[in-house]
C-alpha cells in the first residue's frame, strides 16, 4: 500500500456508554451520560464495536435502521455485568443475515465465550435462550496477548490487564493509525506489555474511574485513577487521551471538575461523553 493511500484512511469513534460498574441515568449525569461501556469504531467500512454495556442497544437500533447488513465484529475487555448487559438488547443479534463475530480472552474456564453468553441469556436472567441468535452470531475465543486479523487491513493486538477475573486490553492497527481501549485495569504495577500496546497511539480510550484521593479505598477493585493514567499515557508516548468507565457516583459537575484538572495536567485530554465522536 502507498504512503498516500494509507495516509488517507482514518478511524471515527463514538461513544455509546462511558461509565462503569452500573448505569446511572439522571438529571445529574445528563451530559456525560449514565450508560455503559460500548465504543463504536469504523475502519473505513468495517464496524468493530468494544464491548456490549448498557449503551450498546442504541447503536443496534441505528445499524437496524441504517439496512445495512456488513459483518460486525464484536470485542468484549471481559465478562463483567456492566460490559455484557446489553448484548440480548442488541437488535443485530437477532438479525436474519447478519454476520455477528464476537471476540474474547479469558472464558476458558467455563468453556468459552459462548457457554459466558450462554449463561447470561438464560433463565432466570433472561426470557429467551442464545439458541434465538441469528445464524450468522459465531465466536472467537482467544489466549490474551494474541494478535487478531477480523478485516483486511486491521490488525488488533492483545493484552492481558490487571483486573479481577481479567480483562484484554486492545490496540487497533488500520491505515497507520492505532487507536487502543484499556479496560479495566489497575495501574500500581504498570506491565510492559501494556505500554507496548499504547505506544505512540493516536488515540488511547482508558479506564480512569477513580482520582486520586478516591484509589486508596478502592484499592484491589481493578481501576485506575485518571492521574495514573495520565502519567501512563505520558510513559507511552500517546497522542490524544481520552478518560473512559467513569465511576457511576461522579456527577457531570465532578466530571467538570475532573475534566479542568486533566486539561491542565496533559492539554487536549478528552473525558469521555455518551454519544461524542472522535475522527482520528
Ligand atoms: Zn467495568
Ligand atoms: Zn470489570
């Protein structure tokens, strides 16, 4: 591929849910918003979407609405509740001629992502079974540090991070760009690998649910505050930062307050909002 041609590719995410732990829909969340983990990422044509939170029914609505049936390519950090609520309300995964790939590490244990799926699709949590799923939903469990190839032209590397039960930190590759979603993940001991898989990106979305002053109760919980991850991102050589899995208890006033203070700590920082879009 020419330089030229890789230099005119780019990569637009929009977030459908920033928080973490649990939704937390409210006048006093209104703006960031109270939804959970889901980020949209389009490569030119392809879709990959990072996790199934409480956010993730509206972007089914809309690829519904849209007629469009190209393959999605689905990838889950881990199996934690507020990452995997909103799966059964995704329309696409009862959608007739959808191909529906989803990706994970880390399910071995119970015999894969599809028995993880299985589970939270079935009584008493949920009325009807996976067995509803279109033909075209597939699996593809993976060993965390793996690289994966779901489209032409997009690389995702792996790692695993520091969180109970686990979680995969990505990087995706596209056109000589590289945007990457750590989540969730403590960063007391920082891990090379992790730095390996934020170098230089252009675009690092991280789990930066605490501050500071709120680690040391939280200690062991698999979180990060977002003075950690500025300095992470810093070590990393990242360009743009973006705050991600808010804590729900943060109101859009302290997510102001947070978002001041990261300004002034590394320029340009985003804090993550539901429904903003990034073009990188
Ligand atoms: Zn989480
Ligand atoms: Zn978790």
């Amino acid at each position: 591929m020419s330089s030229e041609r890789a230099l005119a590719k780019s990569i637009t995410i929009k977030f459908w849910g920033v928080r973490g732990s649990i939704t937390c829909a409210g006048p006093e969340t209104a703006r960031y918003g109270g939804h959970t983990s889901c980020v949209e990422m389009r490569c030119g044509d392809d879709l990959l979407i990072f996790d199934a939170g409480s956010g993730i029914r509206k972007l089914g609505e809309k690829i519904v609405q849209s007629g469009s049936t190209r393959d999605i390519n689905m990838f889950l950090s881990h199996g934690h509740i507020d990452h995997l609520i909103g799966l059964p309300y995704f329309a696409p995964l009862f959608r007739s001629g959808q191909n529906l790939r989803i990706w994970a590490g880390g399910f071995d244990q119970i015999g894969g992502t599809k028995a993880a799926i299985t589970r939270l699709m079935s009584f008493p949590l949920f009325p009807v079974g996976l067995e509803t799923a279109s033909d075209g939903v597939s699996f593809n469990d993976f060993q965390r540090g793996e690289e994966l190839l779901p489209c032409e032209g997009i690389i995702i590397r792996t790692a695993a991070l520091n969180h109970p039960g686990g979680a995969t930190g990505y990087r995706v590759e596209y056109g000589g760009l590289a945007v990457c979603y750590l989540t969730d993940t403590e960063l007391d001991n920082i891990d090379s690998a992790w730095l390996s898989l934020a170098r230089d990106a252009d675009v690092l979305i991280m789990d930066s649910t605490y501050t500071n002053a709120e680690l040391p109760e939280h200690k062991g919980w698999g979180h990060a505050s977002w003075q950690q991850v500025v300095d992470f991102a810093d070590a990393a050589g990242v360009k743009t930062l973006c705050l991600f899995h808010h804590d729900p208890d943060h109101s859009d006033d302290i997510m102001d307050r947070i978002g001041a203070e990261v300004t002034e700590a590394r320029p340009g920082t985003i804090v993550a909002r539901e429904g903003e879009i990034i073009e990188v």
